[in-house]
C-alpha cells in the first residue's frame, strides 16, 4: 500500500523524524485502534518497491484525500456562509462524499433577500 492510505499509522509503517520505518519481515510493536480502543493494529511490511503501480482503489483513495485536504486547507482561508437548513447541507455533505474539518457558518440574515421573498 502506497503512503497516505491510512495516514494514522503512516509513521509507523513508513516512519517519521521520530522513528525509522519499518523493517521487512519485522512486526511492529501492537498500536491502539484509533477508531476503536479495545483493537490492537499489529503491522508488518513485506516488501518496498518505489516502482510498484498503484492499484485502482489506491488512487482513488489518494485522489479523494488530495481533494479533501485541499477543499478544508481553502475553506480555512475564506469565510463560507451557506444559507441553508442543516437538512440540505447534510445532503450537499453526503452527496459530495466530503468530510469536513470546518462548518460553514450561516449568512446573517440579508434584508434585500427578506424584501424580494427569498
């Protein structure tokens, strides 16, 4: 599996500044489920290869990440007013298949849409 798939546990398996990666053949130490406590993830790498082509489902994972990170990082540079019932933005939310990190805040109320029936 390429990087960035289960990005949680990327330092363990790929390492970080903190710790080398994982060797071949070599069992990680258990690691704590992060969705779930009461599981233990236990990871092993059985070979690198730089060159492997990335399966399908990888990239699609990898590209909805890419997107998702890039559509919090912009909201988290503009204002994002949505005037609508929390009912719609569920569906626009579930529609899109976006988890966000950052909610949309209501407009204010604007007294031109009040006058004109909006």
């Amino acid at each position: 599996m390429p990087e960035g798939i289960i990005p949680d546990y990327d330092d363990i398996i790929f390492g970080s500044s903190y710790n080398s990666p994982l060797e071949i053949g070599k069992l990680s130490d258990p690691v704590r489920n992060q969705d779930d406590s009461q599981q233990l993830f236990i990871f092993m790498v059985s070979e690198r290869n730089a060159a492997r082509e990335l399966s399908p489902a990888s990239k699609d994972a990898l590209k909805t990440r890419a997107l998702t990170d890039w559509l919090n990082d912009q909201r988290a540079d503009y204002d994002v007013y949505a005037v609508m019932n929390s009912d719609i933005y569920n569906w626009v939310i579930k529609q899109l298949g976006i988890s966000s990190t950052i909610t949309p805040t209501p407009a204010p109320p604007n007294p031109l849409q009040r006058a004109l029936g909006f």
